[in-house]
C-alpha cells in the first residue's frame, strides 16, 4: 500500500438500512397502525415488502422520514390529496407547496372568523345587519357594458365568475379596455338550490359602440345605496349579512329597490389579502 493512501481520509461506511416491523415502524413514525394501512392503501406510504405468502409487511428506517413528515402534515389538518402533492414534490419545491396550502386555510379562517362575528352580533340582540356595515349612497351614469348571463347555483358560481371576468378584459382590449369597475348583477336567488341568474358586465368606452361585435348593453344611469366590504367577508354565506345590511337601510330610511343587486369588484380582487377592501354591495334605488 503506498503511503498516500493510508493517509487518505476513508469515507465512512453508511448505516445500514434494517427492516422495521409495523409496529415498531409505528411506533417510530408517530402513525397508527390503522393510518399506515390508510396510506398503504392510497400509495402514500408503501411498504418496503410484503410477504406473498402470509401477507407479513415491513418497512424500511429510511422511510420514517417520510412517514414523520406525513405525521405533521396532518397535524395541520391538511387532506390526504395535499400531504400527497407535498411529499410527491421535490425539496425545493416543497416550500413553495405548502405556502399555497397555508393561504387557503388563512383565508377560510378569515372568512370564518366574518361570519362568527356577524352571527354572534345577531346572537347579542343587535340586529346584526346595518349596525356593522356602513351604508352609503352614490350617482353611477349611463354606462355600455359587455354582457354575459347564465343560470348557475353557489356551488359553481365563483369559478364561473372567475372565467367571465378574465374574459370580458380580453374582449375590451379591442375596444380600448375595460373602463371602469366591473359588477355583478344577481337577478334572482343563488344559493344551493336557487340559480340566479347572473349577469357579469364589463363598461366599456361608449364612444366605440359602432366597433362592438360582441353582446352589449345599456346600463341605465342611477341612484345607488352600497357598502364596502373586505375580501373575508366576500365568501357566501358570510356575504349574505351585507346584502341584509343594505336591505335593511334601503327599508329603514324610506327608500325602495330599482333594480338587481350587485357586486362592484373595483380592485385587484384575485391579488387582494382577506382584510383588504375590494368589493361593493350595492343596491338601485329611488
């Protein structure tokens, strides 16, 4: 042996991998014996082998990693689907996966925490509705809007709406962009069972009425009672309260509907935090 190769630094040899009943994987794991047949079952968390004979499975010690993973996972009450997306991923992007996950559930918080305080305000006996909204009034003019309508229940509603809107800004690119907020218009019930319908409407430059090829209207200039509402309480049926508070104004001060309510999204709504402002609840009035 030459000399420069005793003293060559050896690397060091790696622990062996041992098998690992399920039991005592479980035990290390911090998973039920119960949850690792669930993962078994679902391609999560397979074992190492398993007996074809008698069934017998083991796992591996280098798979407690995985395994502990998926434990605090689940910690965070993340649905199986998503523990799979992030131990699916690849180490750098597993970051960026559950940050996604984490601003859903901020923001189904934000909106739950909306409707507990909406409903423990009704609860106290204060009537719930215009005493936490603040109701204003505004003239909006004549305005030619791009329009689209269908029938469509709750449960699809914001997908669609979503899908409209980005169209109608593609299609006012022609006519020199869209010009002012886009609204909503809600010509009947949406909920579970009611189906509206809808109407997504889009202004654009009245001067370039003869250019348009697509469906237009005229949205008639009036008077409107409204209010201002954060992206938290946006989600139904939290909503529901500000539709109630301007209700509830418009009846107290003597005033009568004129048209469909409506949703005006006069800012950035897809970009916008929970406690951000971003949409109207407004109501015609006379």
């Amino acid at each position: 042996m030459r000399e420069d190769d005793r003293l060559a630094p050896r690397a060091s040899p790696q622990p062996p991998d041992r098998r690992l009943s399920p039991s005592g994987f479980s035990r290390r794991s911090l998973l039920s014996p119960k949850a690792l047949r669930l993962y078994d079952r679902l391609g999560l968390l397979a074992p190492a082998a398993v007996d074809r004979e008698n069934g017998y499975r083991s796992y591996r010690e280098s798979q407690l990693a995985t395994a502990r993973l998926i434990a605090r996972l689940r910690r965070l009450d993340m649905p199986l689907a998503q523990v799979a997306e992030v131990v699916g991923a690849a180490e750098a992007d597993r970051p960026r996966v559950l940050a996604a996950y984490w601003e859903t559930v901020e923001q189904r918080v934000a909106e739950q925490r909306e409707l507990v305080a909406y409903l423990q305000h009704r609860f106290s006996g204060r009537g719930g509705r215009s005493e936490m909204f603040e109701i204003e009034q505004r003239e909006v003019p004549e305005q030619l809007v791009l329009t689209e309508q269908r029938h469509i229940t709750v449960k699809d509603l914001q997908g669609w709406l979503e899908e409209t809107i980005g169209r109608h800004w593609r299609t006012a690119e022609a006519f020199g962009g869209v010009s002012g907020p886009v609204f909503v218009l809600y010509h009947g019930e949406v909920n579970e069972d009611g189906d509206g319908p809808v109407e997504v409407c889009a202004p654009i430059d009245p001067a370039r009425a003869d250019a348009v090829d697509v469906p237009t209207r005229r949205e008639p200039a009036h008077r409107e009672a409204y209010t201002r509402i954060r992206k938290a309480q946006v989600a139904f049926p939290q909503i529901l309260g500000a539709y109630d508070a301007v209700d509830a104004w418009i009846g107290a001060n003597g005033k009568t509907m004129a048209g469909s309510p409506r949703e005006v999204y006069f800012t950035d709504f897809m970009n916008a935090g929970p406690d951000d402002e971003v949409v109207d609840v407004a109501f015609p009035i006379e």
